[in-house]
C-alpha cells in the first residue's frame, strides 16, 4: 500500500504530491487528465512570481517537477469510489483498487456550461468562466455576464471597475444574489442588468466573440448585443460525484467538507483544491492547499497506528 495516494494531477494534486515525496513516504498520484483545468486555460497573469504563463505550460511544469521526485503516476485512470476498510482503498473505473494508508482527494471543478451555439467554439477566444482570471483581457471593452447570483453579480462589479460595460443576463425575473451586491450593481454607472432573458447563442466573426443574441422570456423577441467577452457564471460543479456512496461529508453543492489542515469527516482522507469548501478557486489557493493537505496526512500518518 502506499503512504500517501493523491486523486488529481491539477495544481493541488501536483502541490500534495511533492509535499508529501518530499517526506520520503511512498506516494502516488491517479489522474485522469495531468494540468487539471490549467489545461484548459490560455494566459495566465495571476500566478504569483510569474507575471505571464500559458496553461499548457505551467501543466508540463507541473509534471516535470512531480516527476523528479519518486511519486507514482497513473494517469489516464479516472477514480468510481472509496471506501475506508483497515486502509482506504480507492477503486478504479477500469476495476484495479488502490490501497493506501492516506489519501487526498483533489478532483477539481468544472464551470457549469451554458450549453448554446457558440459557447464551445469561442472559448478561451472571448467566452470566459473566470473574472479573476481573465477579467483584464477586456480592458476598455463591452461585456456580458451570464447569471445574476451571488457569482453573476460579484463578477459584473469586479469587472465593472476593468471594462468599459457589462451587461448582466438573468433567466429568470429576478437576481439571485444578495441584495447588498445587486444594490452596489444597480448603482454602478457601466452595468445594465436585464432579467428575463434567455441567451440563445454566443456570436463570433470566425476568430473571437463580437456578440451574443438573448430573447426575452415574456415577450419572444430576440435582441443582439455587441461584445467583447461573455463571462458565464452559472455556477462551479465540484468532481465528486464518484464520492457520493462513501459517506463522506459535502456541502449542498457537492463540495468536500474540510478543516483547517485538509482534513475530512473520514480519518485519513484529506482534500484539497476547487473540489472542497474553499471560499476561492485559483491556482495559487489550490497549491497552497495541496500543501496543507500532504503536510495535515503526514501528520495523520506519523500519529497513527496503521504499520
Ligand atoms: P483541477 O485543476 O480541476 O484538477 C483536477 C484534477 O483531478 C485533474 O487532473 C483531473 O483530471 C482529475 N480528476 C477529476 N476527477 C477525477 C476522477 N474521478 N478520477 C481521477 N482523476 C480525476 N486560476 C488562476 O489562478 N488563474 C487563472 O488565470 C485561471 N484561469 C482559468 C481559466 C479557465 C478556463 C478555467 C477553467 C480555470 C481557471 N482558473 C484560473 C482556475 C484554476 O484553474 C483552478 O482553480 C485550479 O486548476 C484548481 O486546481 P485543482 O487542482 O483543485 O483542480
């Protein structure tokens, strides 16, 4: 069995499995994809010390420096339950079962897709999931935001502060989110909010977005708008389905319930990353979590009885 067995190759798995190699202590790392959603990702602004990284590269760095330590990889493998015997046993879609005497679990997330023409072929080429991130590409430019919950909102301010404009796109007739923010919104002179509005499809000239086309729920009619970027922020989907026969505590939204050492509700088993309760999504917070979990299982590890 293995000391450690980290699930996920992003940013936190890659973070819990060096931390944890570095103890000299047998360690494992199972993903189904190595990057995680840095794969997925063009420039990257916010990754603290490097002014300017593209996704592709910073997932090879990551690999790379996972690799000079004695971790081993399975990747290609995706993880269909845990259970907690005398070790805990992870179980392979493929049927293989992984034993090991700790486990951190850091499968990620995934925006929850708004699933209309355009949205697939323009992303990352004016749809973007990630104010934060990618905020500051619009400089000076028109946007939309698609969702008026507590994300919708907070995104539309934070960018209200970068772009030019930002319209707000709402199905149903009324926001979601907080009245405090949808106050701070209503009062900001570069944000529109319109409800009732149903987004059709995302528009492009064959190379980025220049618009999308909503109807009007009420009344059928369908307007255009003129953008540079469409932000979608219709909610983050946890990867923890395969957790949900384990007994492990989640939130109401599927997030892995963790403390301040990454520990779990089941002894052992540690998480780390966008797949748990942590209030931010980021590269840098999912490291630095990774971290904490690998460091929190050592300590699991040297207290507890298993040989
Ligand atoms: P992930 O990166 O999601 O990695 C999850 C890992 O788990 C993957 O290896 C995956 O294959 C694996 N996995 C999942 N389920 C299973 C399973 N059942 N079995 C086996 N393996 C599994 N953050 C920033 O800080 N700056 C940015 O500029 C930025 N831009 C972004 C742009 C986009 C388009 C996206 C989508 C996100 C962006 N983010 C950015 C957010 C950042 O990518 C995440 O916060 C970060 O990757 C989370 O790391 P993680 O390790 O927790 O999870």
């Amino acid at each position: 069995p293995y000391d450690v067995l980290v699930l996920g190759g992003g940013p936190a798995g890659a973070a819990a499995a060096i931390y944890a190699a570095r103890k000299g202590i047998r360690t494992a790392l199972v993903a189904e994809r190595f990057g995680g959603q840095v794969m997925d990702t063009v420039g990257i602004e916010n990754f603290i010390s490097v002014p300017y990284t593209e996704g592709p590269k910073l997932s090879a760095s990551l690999e790379q420096h996972v690799k000079e330590y004695g971790v081993d990889i399975i990747t290609g493998q995706r993880a269909a339950d845990l259970k907690r015997a005398q070790m805990i046993e992870l179980e392979l879609s493929g049927g293989a079962t992984l034993s090991s005497k700790s486990v951190i679990l850091a499968t990620g997330a995934r925006w929850r897709e708004l699933g209309v023409p355009g949205e697939a072929e323009y992303k990352t080429r004016g749809v973007a999931y990630c104010p934060h991130c990618d905020g500051p590409f619009f400089k000076g430019k028109a946007v939309a935001v698609i969702g008026g919950g507590n994300s919708g909102i907070e995104a539309a301010i934070d960018l209200a502060g970068i772009v030019k404009h930002v319209t707000v796109l709402e199905f149903a007739d009324t926001l979601r989110a907080d009245e405090v923010l949808v106050r701070k919104a209503r009062s900001m002179p570069n944000i529109d909010i319109i409800t009732n509005a149903q987004t059709t499809e995302i528009l492009g000239d064959g190379n980025k977005v220049n618009g999308l086309q909503y109807s009007n729920r009420i009344s059928g009619e369908s307007h255009k708008l003129e953008l540079a970027g469409v932000f979608v922020q219709i909610g983050l989907v946890p990867n923890t389905e395969f957790l949900k026969d384990s007994g492990l505590e989640m939130n109401r939204m599927g997030e892995i319930v963790i403390n301040e050492r990454g520990a779990t509700s089941i002894p052992g088993v540690f998480a780390a990353g966008d797949a748990t309760t942590v209030p931010y999504k980021q590269i840098v917070i999912s490291m630095g979590a990774g971290a904490t979990a690998a460091l929190g299982a050592f300590d699991y590890l040297i207290r507890s009885s298993i040989p």
